[in-house]
C-alpha cells in the first residue's frame, strides 16, 4: 500500500511540474520566451513605438530594458512560438556595468577577441541554461559599439 501511495504522490508532482510551467523567463526583467508581440509592446510601455523590419522582427529605439537606455532593441517574434530571440544596442559607456551585472548573475563567461584588420571584437559567452547570453564589443575603425543577444538555450551545461 505504501508503494501505490509514492505512485500517487509522484505522479501528482510530475503533473503539477507539467501543468504549472509556465514560458521561460528571459534574461531581460519582465520578458519571457513565449511572449506574444503584444506583451512586448506591453512591457515597452504604450508610447513606445515598434517598426516591423522583417518577418517576425520588430525593432523599438530608446528603451529601457533593465532599467538602463537602449538605444535600438531587436524581437524575433513568432505569431505562434512568440518571442524566440531579442538583441539590442548599449551605450559604450555602460558596457562596465552590464558585464558586470551579468558576470555577478551567471558567474565567469567564455570570452574571446576577434581581430581582423581595422575590425576588433571583443566576445562573451553565457549559457545558464535557459539563456544562451552573447556580449559583444565591437570596434571597426573607431567606432565602437557593445551588442547583447539573448536566445533560448538548447544545451543544458549541467548535461555535459
């Protein structure tokens, strides 16, 4: 009787498991994969306009996503899937501090630089998990841009 009593209560946390996950949170507060272009419009903010560029991209300009300006945000969003993929643009100068916050949150990346001509990048790397995170710091004839792209993981580092 005891062993039909674990069955039961197993069974009842593997559906409470199923049935109570929700859409995987994205690194950036207040997104989710899954959202719908709507609940992106929505944690945008109503006045914040976004231009459809491609199929399924949209773009916003001077957002604040974790609370620090952006100057340009790009959402893959699928009318099915919803948001799939999302990059945008930091200020240089705040480069300092959003690797920082990531560090601090995910712990050491996987970095590397990129040289090639007059073009410099510098590349970090997180997978938590749920997130594959990539920053990049590029640098092509002066001009200096730092670059976020965030996706859903598909490796788990704890399987390796």
């Amino acid at each position: 009787m005891s062993w039909l009593r674990n069955l039961l209560f197993s069974a009842g946390i593997a559906l409470f498991l199923l049935c109570g996950a929700g859409p995987a949170a994205a690194c950036v507060e207040g997104l989710a994969w899954g959202m719908q272009l709507e609940q992106v419009k929505i944690h945008l903010g109503d006045g914040q306009p976004m231009h459809r560029d491609q199929s399924g991209r949209y773009v916003a300009r001077d957002v604040l996503l974790d609370r620090l300006p952006v100057s340009q945000a790009t959402f893959d969003v699928d009318p099915d899937q919803g948001l799939l993929h999302l990059a945008y643009e930091f200020a240089i100068d705040d480069m300092t501090e959003v690797l920082a916050g990531l560090r601090a949150r995910h712990g050491p990346p996987l970095s590397t630089n990129l040289e090639h001509n007059s073009h410099n990048d510098q590349v970090w790397v997180w997978n938590t998990g749920e997130d594959l995170i990539t920053a990049v710091k590029q640098d092509v004839a002066g001009e200096q841009a730092f670059l976020i792209s965030y996706r859903p993981s598909r490796l788990r580092p704890e399987t390796l």
